[in-house]
C-alpha cells in the first residue's frame, strides 16, 4: 500500500514561540488519520511544513511520493487543503470562487463543486460578505474537494458547521476515501477521531508522542469502572489487576457493575496530562 505521507524527524523552530521537533509519522493510502491536540500543541506548524508554505530547519517530508521542498507543484496538484480559518475575496459570489479555485488548478470541476453543494446545502449565488462563519467553512470544503485529490488535509475543518452539516461533512470524506483517496484530519473534537478515525497521533507541546490506531490505544489495563456498591453510585478508572478489585469488594453488596474500556478522551488526557500528575 501506498505511503501517502512521510515525515522524518521534521523540526521547526520559532525562537521564544514553540514549533515543532522530531516528529515522525506516516500515513498509508485509504487511512482517514486524525492529527491531534489542543491549539499551540503544534499540529498546524506541522501541516503548513508539508504544504510547503514555511521552511522547516531539520527533516524530510515526503508527501504521495514527492519530496516537501523539490517538488513543491506535484504536491499540490495531488491534495485539496482546508485551512483552519476560511477568507475569500468579500465581493465575489460562491459560484465565482468555486470558478476561481478549479481554474488555478486548470480543471473543469463544475460536476463535482455542484454535487458538493448541494449536500452541504449551499447556495452558490450568494455573496462571500453575506456568509457566516460556518458557510464559509461550507465553501472552503468545497474548495478542497471539488478536483477529486488523492490526499485530504484538513486542519479543523468541522468547527463553525452545525452537527447535521458535520455528519454530511464525514459521510463525504468516507466516500472519497473508499474510491481510493486519503485524508489527515487535524481535530481537538475527540469524538470525531473516535467515530471516524483509522489511526491517530497526538501532539504535545510540539512533540509527537504517540501514534497507534484508536482500538489499540483504548484496549489498555485501564478500564472504566460503573457501579452501585452497598447503595452508592461509583464512577472511576481502575489501573491494577481486575483480580484485585474482585478481592476488594468482597464483603460489599454489589448492585450492578460495568467494566469498559476507556473513552479516547481519557486516553488522550492520559497522555496530555504534566508529568508530575
């Protein structure tokens, strides 16, 4: 299979300001990977390193096969980028800016932009000034996606949408993904990387500190413990052998019991809390 995406050790320093430092990761043909981590953990630095769009002090990228720096033009006409904040030229209309993007790609994307729309509900004969937040997210989705790439990013692509647009937004992006494409979707909305996510990598303070699947990272020793002991409600993660809680509550009446598997959010609090906690 394919690797879509190759990082190797890609450092980026910003003086006083943190960027990013040894981070390695790949990502295969068809995987949907969530990148994340909360604002400033150094995800979008990471994404504008591939793009291309700042230089990066150490490491190398290589992304559908052609090196970050080299081959800067075979890159981009390979992916459809959403960046995390949507501007447009205010006096212009949808239509026009859908024009405008499929041009600068020097492709007819009309059929595609249209069947977009209308799943996102979009009328394209509206004015970029008269959209919100969220409809411009709408239009630079559509922009991202109307010339059919094999590769996706998106950096925060569902904030500003509401949830049925959202649903619609990840219904799509499944079905680019089996007709073959791939995408990296970087997120701090936990449940999307639980609901639609193959694997993910979750950033810390500009370190990448560790990358499996969502299975893998949620079928740990921990496990979420739900119960009614001699009357009282308890909610609460148990690390040890189940052995020893089974000797615990020997002697207690036990009214009901669940054990689960973590949620990602626990998982991703375990590995984003300080070191001293």
């Amino acid at each position: 299979m394919q690797t879509m995406i190759e990082i190797q050790n890609l450092t980026k320093n910003y003086g006083k300001h943190r960027g990013v430092e040894n981070v390695s990761f790949d990502v295969k043909q068809g995987e949907i990977f969530g990148f994340l981590g909360p604002n400033g953990a150094g995800k979008s630095t990471t994404i504008r390193s591939m793009l291309g769009l700042i230089k990066y002090e150490k490491g190398q990228i290589r992304i559908c096969g052609y090196d970050a720096i080299e081959d800067h033009e075979a890159i981009m006409k390979n992916i459809g980028y959403m960046p995390s904040e949507a501007w447009f030229y205010p006096g212009m209309t949808i239509r026009e800016i859908l024009k405008l993007a499929a041009d600068v790609r020097k492709t007819d994307c009309g059929e595609e932009a249209q069947k977009l729309c209308e799943r996102l509900q979009i009328d394209t004969g509206r004015k970029i000034s008269d959209l919100s937040l969220g409809n411009r997210k709408k239009v630079s989705i559509v922009c991202a996606m109307q010339h059919k790439p094999k590769l996706f990013i998106f950096d925060e692509p569902t904030s500003g949408l509401d949830p049925l647009i959202q649903n619609t937004f990840f219904e799509i992006i499944k079905e680019y993904v089996r007709e073959g494409a791939t995408c990296m979707l970087s997120t701090h909305v936990l449940s999307e990387v639980q609901n639609y996510c193959d694997r993910i990598g979750i950033m810390k303070e500009g370190k990448l500190i560790v990358t499996d699947t969502v299975e893998n990272l949620t079928q740990t020793k921990t496990k979420r413990i739900r119960m009614i002991r001699d009357g009282e409600h308890l909610d609460f993660l148990y690390k040890k052998d189940l052995n020893e809680l089974y000797k615990e509550l020997e002697g207690h009446n036990i009214e009901d019991i669940l054990i689960e598997e973590p949620s990602i959010e626990e998982v991703f609090m375990h590995y984003y809390r300080k070191d001293n906690e």
